[in-house]
C-alpha cells in the first residue's frame, strides 16, 4: 500500500515538474503566480489522491480473491489426497500376475473392507470423507467397476477349473459328446479372455483418473505457494 502511494505522488510531482518544464521550453515570458497555479495544484492533488484510493481498492480487492482461492485450495487437497492414497492402493494391489489374477476380488474387498448392506456411495463416503461431492462421484463408479469386474474374473477361474477337470475326465464321456465338451471349455477360456481385457482396461481407466487427481494435487498446492508469498509480501508492506 505505502509503495502504490508513493508510485501516485511521484507521477503527480513529475507531471507538475514536466508542466514546467514544457513552458520553458516554448519561452512562456510569465512569471510564477501562486493563485493562477491554485487550481491546478488543487486539481492535482484530487488526480493523485483518487490514483491512490483506486490503486489501494484494487490491491485489496486482488489480495481478497486471492486468500478465497487459498482457503478454497486448502478445502480440497485433503479430498483429493485421500482420494489418491485410496486409487493408489488399489492400484498396487491389483496389479497381479495372469495366474493370480482372479485374487483380485478378494484384494479389493481386503481394501474397501464393505460393511453389511453398505452401498458403493456409502463404502466411498466413508473411505475419503473430506473428497468434495463429484470427486466421490467419479471414485464410486470406478471402484464398483473394478470390484465388479474382479467378481467376473474370480467366476471365470472357477468356469476354467470345472471345464479343466471336464477336459481331463473326457474318457468318461461318449464320443459323441466329446467335441460338445472340448467346444466348452474353448469358448470358457476365450470368455476369460474378454474379462481380464475387460479389467485391464478398467485399471487403467483408474490409473488415468488418479493420474489426473495428482496433477491437480501438484497444481494446487503449487499455486497456493504462489499465492501464500504474494499475501505474504503484501501484509510486510
């Protein structure tokens, strides 16, 4: 504030001097008459003083906005903290061989712990309580198509099995029968094909949800350094 107003009089005071100057220069014979110069100093003086209020408004106003938008970043970098431990969790965990696969039922249920009747919306609520309300959003929809699709895969490994087991116990089977039962147990294995295809794909939808969340987290609190030396700067003024 002191440095804006001393920014307003020192371009009041060049004016006045550059006046001066502008009349010796085209040889104004008149002497310097204090009440013909009254006005126009007094004129100045308002110029200068309304330069300040305006300039003083201005800074106060930008200061404002700019400690809003630090409490609104403070507001959301919990959530979106808590959001990213969660989504990186169960990315880790997920990431699992072709053979052990199927576990990824029983990881995910190990992470999301869902209680007795708890809806997605509610086990999400309760995992990243400070994330804002579209953020919860976007997290219930992925973790219900990843716990979903790891339940299809766990079915599948239990399909495999059974048909597996056909396949060894084919003796026991008419020959007739026989390419009914090894067509099966081929269209079984080309399903769990399009599941696990299926699950990658929902992991790396996750993956890239995440990856967004931590740009956000390195965006913000980037800009609430900014805006914290700014504050900081204008208050030791």
């Amino acid at each position: 504030m002191r440095n804006s107003a001393v920014f307003a009089a020192a371009i009041g005071l060049l004016t006045f001097v550059l006046g001066f100057a502008y009349g010796n220069i085209l040889g104004v014979q008149e002497g310097f008459k204090v009440h013909e110069w009254q006005p126009f100093g007094g004129m100045l003086i308002a110029i200068i003083a309304a330069g300040v209020a305006y300039i003083n408004v201005w800074t106060t106003q930008r200061i404002s906005v700019m400690t809003r938008e630090e409490e609104r970043i403070d507001k959301i970098l919990p959530g979106l903290r808590q959001t990213h431990d969660l989504l990186n969790l169960l990315l880790e965990q997920t990431d699992l061989s072709d053979r052990l696969r199927y576990h990824a039922r029983q990881v995910i249920q190990d992470i999301i712990r869902p209680q007795d009747g708890e809806t997605y919306e509610r086990l999400v609520e309760r995992m990243v309580p400070l994330a804002d309300p579209e953020l919860r959003r976007e997290v219930t929809a992925a973790v219900f198509q990843l716990s979903t699709q790891a339940e299809m895969l766990k079915v599948m490994h239990e399909e495999i099995q059974r048909t597996q087991q056909t396949l060894r116990e084919i003796d026991q089977y008419a020959e007739n029968s026989r390419d009914a039962v090894r067509s099966i147990a081929e269209k079984v294995l080309i399903s769990n094909t399009k599941e696990v295809t299926t699950f990658l794909a929902i992991r790396a939808s996750l993956r890239r949800l995440d990856d967004a969340i931590k740009q956000r987290i390195a965006e913000g609190t980037e800009r609430r350094e900014v805006i914290r030396k700014v504050v900081e700067r204008y208050f030791k003024q």
